[in-house]
C-alpha cells in the first residue's frame, strides 16, 4: 500500500527530471539546427515563423490557459508589435534592442487598453470584442496611410549588430531563438509568482478570488497586458523576417491560427503552445497549395482536438500514461470516507468509513 | 470586535436580511444558525463586501466594512470559506493556501519578473506560513495534490486553511461541516474551538450540525426569515421554545406561537 501511494509522487518527480532533459535536448537541437540548414532560406524562414508563431501562442495560452480569458484577436496583437517595429525604425536610427522593447511595451499599452472593457466581460462576449479588435487593427493600418504606408505597408530597414545584419536568415533565426528563450523563462517566472497565482485564481474562481484580496477586473487587465507585451517582442521578429509590413499579413485567419495553435497544443502548457505552433505551422506549409482549405483544416484541428484529446498535445503522454498504468488512481470518494486524521496511519485509497 | 447594526438587505421583493443587530467579539466563536433560507450566508456576503445592504452599518473595530470593495475587506484581517468550496483547482494545495497570503505581496508584475528581494521574503514567508497552516488542520500529507483532485473533506479543511493563513481577525466560516462524515466532523470541531487561541482570531460559523454549533461556540444568533428570532448561550439556545419551532415549524406562524 504503501508503493501504491509512492507512486504518483515518484511519477512526478520522474516527470520533471525527463522534462528537463527533453528542454535541454530540443534547445541542443535549436541551436545547431543552422549548421544544417543556415544555407536554405525558405526552411530558415519557415523556423524563424516557428519561433514567431510559438511566442504568440505561447503568450495567448498565458491568456487562455492560465488567465481563463479568450482571445481571438491576438494577430492584431502581433501587427502592432510588427507596425511599432518598421514605423520606429524607418524613423529613428535606434539600437535594435531599443526597437525590440518597444515593440514590446507599444503592444502592452495597446493590450491594456483592449483590457479595460474586455475585463468586465466574459467567455464569447469577449471572443467577439477580440475579434472585433483583430479585424480592425490591420483596417486602421489601411486607413493611416501616412504612418504604416497605406496598402503598401512599410520596409523594415536593416538592423545591425556590430557588421551582422539581423534580418539574415541565420542571425535572425538566433535573435527569435534568444527571444523565444528569455520569454519562457520570464513567462514561467510571472507564473512561479503571486501575479501568477492570481491569474490561476481568477481563471478558477472568479467568484471566490476577491475574498482572497484579488482584484478581479484588475488582474484581467494586466494578464492581457503581459500577454500583449510577448506579442509585441513577435512582432518584432515577424516585420524582421517578413521584411515588410502590410495589412494583408494580419487577416483573421492568423488570429484563428493562434487560437488553434493553443487548443492543439493544450490549455496551460508551455510545451504544448510551442508543439502546437510549430505542427500547425507546418500543415499550413503542407496545405498553402490547397487553396483556402488551409483555414478548413485549422478549424478542423481544433475539433478534432477537442473531441478526441482535450488538454491537447501535451496532456498526450499523461492520458497515454493513465491508460497503460490503469486504476492505481484512488477513487476520490475512497479518500473522503478515510478523512484528513488518516493521512499519517493509512492510504487514503485504503480506507473505509469504518476506520475513520 | 465585528458590529452589525440595523441590517437589512432585499433582493427584489424578498427581504433577505430584516433589521438585523449581531455583535462578535473579538477571541470567540458566535455561531450563526438557522433554517435554510433564513438569511445566513446573506449576512456573510454583507460583511465580505459581495452584496450592498439598504439599510444598516457593519463595523470592524469602528471601521465601516460597507465603504471597502469586496477584494480590500481581507486587508481588514477578514477572511472566509465558502459555502461550495470553490478551491481553485488547477493549482496545489500549498498554492492555494498561499493565494490567501498573496494579499500582503505589494509586488507587481515586474518585481514578480525580477524575482527582487522583497518577493523572495514573501514566498518564503508565505511557505512557512503555509506548512504551519496544514499542519494545524492535519493534512501535511496533500500539501501538493492539485485541489481538483482532492476529495470532499480535504477540499473543505483546504478551504478553510486559506482563511487561515493571513493572521486573521476575524473568520467567517460558511458551513464547514456540511458534508462531512462524522470523525471529520469531530475533527473540525476541534480545529475550530482551537483558532481562537492559536490565530488569536474571532471566528463567526453558520452550519446545519447542531451538536457541532454548539459544542464549539460561546454564542449562538439564531435567524428566521431574515430576522434575529433568538440569541444566547448555547445552553440558552438549546432551551428555547422560538427556537424549536423554527425548526420543526419551519414557518413564522411556528415561530410567533412558540412566543
């Protein structure tokens, strides 16, 4: 008995050993990936939009997942990191990180800003204010012709490092990896943190989070301000690799990208936002010649995911894990008839009414 | 000390709370009791800030409550559990006693990013506090359960764990026994009449379990459609005839013949 309650928390332990090796592997496998492939432009392209588009779902799932808010407007999210990127640049003659966390905060203000109302609304009411918020974004990019170029957009001018010009394939690649890196650590700091632990409150318990001193209103603005911030640091890699920035980049199916991004990749998952980016970025690549069709099988996905696997990619191995490891799960009601006096004398899945 | 004077709250045409006069003082146990419906866990929500009275004042320690949103009152050292236990279930156990000590961080996002100093002494602080508060209600063992995972009877001690963990004044426990076997209920029973002397903390407890109600309080309010139809020692409750027939009567006709 004593092995059956051993167990998850050895599984755990297990778990988190193997989790750090798998990061440290994949990062291996990131930082050498240009030895290889540095050379062929449209795979570097394609592993910078990886990176890209792992960002942005990675901060719309720290909306969604651990914020319990939803969002499905955050392309316009990423077009005013990536407007802020080419505007200031084609201006001012800044350091590229300057450029890089201005990008950053522009966003934030603009995230804080759609925030206020959408923190006073809920589930769908607020799907369509971020909706709305998508669409309009490249539409007022149209409109501002003077500022973002109109129709036409703008060409991001050349940033260097020293001789390096960051909008190479391989230079760029790194500064998306480097970025992509600082934001989970930073991201998984927030969450490691009390604002962290409010975000999860109000997710869970909207009604019980004020007793708690959580001001509800108020920490929504802010989870969609720090989600808003990692979208600007996108935007900047996104104008950088693209090259220039238009309106036609930011249409809704980019904003329904992410949303996808995170269902396929799992609710709170750091993992699965960014194995979910990158499988969805790759069957758009696959699919480009099929037309239209590719927003079909996005949406597809999402159904498909739902259904089948909820909790998405990364709650894979666990539930695969449940099914093999079988019923070594206590039933929860076995637990309550032991008690809390029992925890120290016997299993709660061992005990019965008649001990307690 | 807790003073509410002259409470009355409706909601619509129904009168939840009827000019309601009730004093806790503070280093005791008052227990709140009545039928369903009578208006208790109303007056919870009146001094917790969730719902707006029409008339009437709530005072902790001369302080108006009523001027104070929801989310500040536990700045006052008050704090409560809930009714449904609403834990919040994506995180552990430890995580969710720490979000009732979270109050005093006045860190924000970037200091939480940073990782300073000042948000390093809470988390410590806040983990001490919390191993202290687990082990007061005997459930060290759960510590990093996910809440969601938990059953019945640990969800309700979690739940008043959180309650706990600031120092606080004054608690307001929302049923805690409600659903609980009978040796998790003696248990509570003894946690309960210990927080008085170990929190130094006022404790005001509406449950259905008489025997536990009145074994553990020094005094009992006792509320009929919205109104204080008797109040007194538990001994004093016991005896009396109001009493008895609110609950079997279960009316205001029972209650004006026991008068």
């Amino acid at each position: 008995m004593l092995l059956r309650r051993a167990r998850p928390v050895a599984a755990a332990r297990a778990g988190a050993t193997s989790q750090k090796a798998a990061t440290l592997v994949v990062l291996a496998v990131a930082l050498v990936f240009p030895l290889f492939e540095g050379a062929n432009v449209s795979v570097m392209g394609i592993a910078i939009e990886v990176l890209t588009y792992g960002l942005v779902t990675l901060a719309l799932n720290l909306l969604m997942g651990y914020g319990g808010q939803v969002s499905i407007g955050h392309g316009g999210l990423l077009a005013v990191g990536a407007y802020t990127t080419a505007i200031v640049a084609t201006r001012f003659r800044l350091p590229f990180i300057v450029v890089l966390v201005l990008a950053g905060v522009v966003t934030a203000v603009v995230g804080l800003l759609l925030g206020l109302p959408a923190g006073r609304l809920r589930s769908h009411y607020l799907a369509v204010a971020t909706l709305g918020f998508g669409v309009a974004v490249p539409q007022i990019a149209l409109n501002l012709g003077s500022l973002t170029g109109g129709f036409t957009g703008l060409i991001v001018p050349t940033p260097y490092i020293g001789t390096i010009a960051l909008n190479e394939p391989v230079p760029l690649y790194y500064v998306a990896l480097g970025i992509l890196a600082l934001s989970v650590v930073a991201i998984r700091s927030i969450l490691a943190s009390p604002t962290g632990r409010r975000f999860m409150a109000v997710r869970d318990s909207e009604d019980t989070a004020p007793a708690m001193g959580i001001n509800v209103g108020r920490t929504k603005v802010v989870i969609f301000t720090v989600s808003s911030f990692f979208c600007g640091l996108a935007g900047y890699v996104f104008a950088l690799n693209n090259g220039i920035v238009e309106p036609d980049s930011f249409t809704f199916s980019l904003s329904l990208f992410f949303f996808a991004a995170v269902i396929v990749g799992g609710l709170a998952s750091i993992w699965g936002s960014l194995i979910g980016a990158a499988l969805l970025v790759v069957v758009q690549q696959e699919s480009v010649s099929l037309g239209g069709f590719s927003e079909a099988i996005l949406g597809a996905a999402v159904v498909v995911m739902l259904l089948l696997a909820p909790g998405g990619l990364a709650a894979l191995p666990r539930r695969l894990r449940g099914l093999v490891a079988g019923a070594w799960r206590p039933h929860p009601e076995a637990v309550s008839a032991a008690g809390p006096l029992d925890q120290h004398r016997a299993p709660p899945s061992a005990g019965s009414p008649g001990e307690g | 000390m807790l003073r509410i004077e002259d409470l009355s709250l409706s909601f619509g045409g129904v009168q939840a709370i009827d000019a309601l006069h009730l004093t806790v003082p503070d280093g005791t146990i008052t227990a709140l009791i009545g039928p369903n419906g009578a208006g208790k866990t109303s007056v919870l929500n009146v001094v917790n800030g969730l719902y707006r009275p029409q008339r009437g004042c709530v005072l902790h320690d001369g302080f108006d409550l009523l001027s104070l949103p929801s989310y500040r009152v536990i700045q006052r050292g008050i704090t409560r559990s809930f009714q449904n236990v609403a834990l919040f279930g994506g995180l552990s156990v430890i995580d969710n006693l720490i979000l009732g000590f979270d109050h005093r961080s006045r860190t924000g996002v970037v200091r939480d990013l940073l990782r300073t100093r000042a948000l390093r002494a809470h988390e410590r602080a806040a983990r001490i506090r919390a191993e202290e508060v687990l082990e007061f209600l005997g459930i060290t063992a759960i510590a990093r359960r996910r809440a969601d995972e938990l059953a019945f009877g640990e969800r309700k001690l979690v739940d008043l764990g959180r309650a706990l963990m600031p120092r606080p004044n004054l608690v307001l426990l929302d049923e805690p026994a409600a659903g609980l076997v009978e040796a998790q209920k003696a248990w509570l029973a003894q946690v309960l009449s210990r927080i008085p002397d170990e929190f130094g903390a006022a404790v005001l407890v509406i449950d259905h379990d008489m025997r536990l109600v009145l074994g553990v309080s020094t005094w009992v309010v006792v509320m009929d459609f919205g109104r204080k139809i008797a109040e007194g020692t538990p001994d004093e409750v016991r005896a009396n005839p109001v009493v008895l027939a609110a609950y079997l009567g279960g009316g205001p006709a029972g209650a004006a013949q026991g008068q």
